[in-house]
C-alpha cells in the first residue's frame, strides 16, 4: 500500500515562507533539510529552484504561481484572534471569516508565494456552536451534514 504522508508546496523564498507559516500560524518545523522543510502537520515546503532541478529544470516543468487548483487546510477554533493578526500582517484575504452552507466558519487567504490557505473551525466547534444556539441534535445533525453519533458525541465530550 502506498503510504500518504502531505502536500507539498513550492515557494520562491524559503525563508519568507517559514517566517509566515511559523511566526503567523504557529506550525512547527519537524525536518529543515534546507532546500525541502516538513511542518508536523505533515505538509513540505521545497524551494522552487531545487525543485524544478529535479524535475529536469525550469522549461521542463515551470512552475505556476496562483494556480488556484486546491488549498492547504488547517482548523482553529478561535479564528477572530487569528484573522486580527493575519490583517495586521497584512495578509492578501480571498475572504473574511464567512459560514459555509454546512455551518463551518471559515477564511481564505494567500501565502507568501500564492497559495489558498483555508483556516476553519473543527467540526466539533460548529456542532458545540449550533448546540450552544439551542439546536436540537437532529437539526443540528442535518444542518452540519454529521452523522448524529458524532453530534452527541460532541455534545456529550463538552457538556
């Protein structure tokens, strides 16, 4: 079986794209192999240069800033705090925090080097969340798209 271990991300300056992964999202280095850096999370930055050498140089594989063809994803659950703290830095927004049909607040913004980062609450958050508002389980259940065995669970681990 192949084993999945994470995305990785190409950036153009190594540096620039520690200091906002580290220093604004708080993710921790596990490997520095200078060229290539894995995040405990399980995702890798590789310099771009280095990358594209391996793949045969820069007009074998060139490489597309913006592509917009998928997002790294990560949770928390007190996202105004980080939101504040992204506009400081001020941070390219695809958009402010907003509710996703299915109850999950979320935001949307770029990397140093153009890729989506999404920052959503946990789903347990948006259970507890729908809970706390006084929904029903099965209304909650159905609104959040979670089976009902996660729900109570949920309200039971935070009651």
């Amino acid at each position: 079986m192949v084993t999945y271990i994470g995305p990785l991300m190409v950036v153009e300056d190594m540096a620039r794209a520690r200091g906002f992964y580290e220093d604004l999202l708080g993710q921790k280095v596990k490997f520095d192999f200078g060229e290539n850096v894995q995040f405990e999370g399980g995702f890798s930055l590789h310099l771009k240069a280095h990358f594209q050498a391996l793949l045969g140089g820069a007009e074998t594989f060139p490489v597309c800033r913006r592509a917009h063809w998928g997002e790294i994803y990560f949770e928390l659950d007190d996202l105004e705090t980080l939101f504040q703290r992204l506009s400081n830095a001020r941070v390219e927004f695809i958009h402010a925090i907003r509710e996703q049909p299915w109850g999950q607040r979320v935001m949307r913004f770029y990397d140093p080097d153009g890729h989506i980062i999404e920052v959503g609450e946990s789903l347990q958050a948006v259970v507890w969340r729908f809970y706390q508002q006084g929904l029903p389980i099965e209304q909650i259940s159905e609104k959040s798209a979670m089976p009902r065995a996660f729900v109570e669970q949920v309200i039971r681990e935070r009651s």
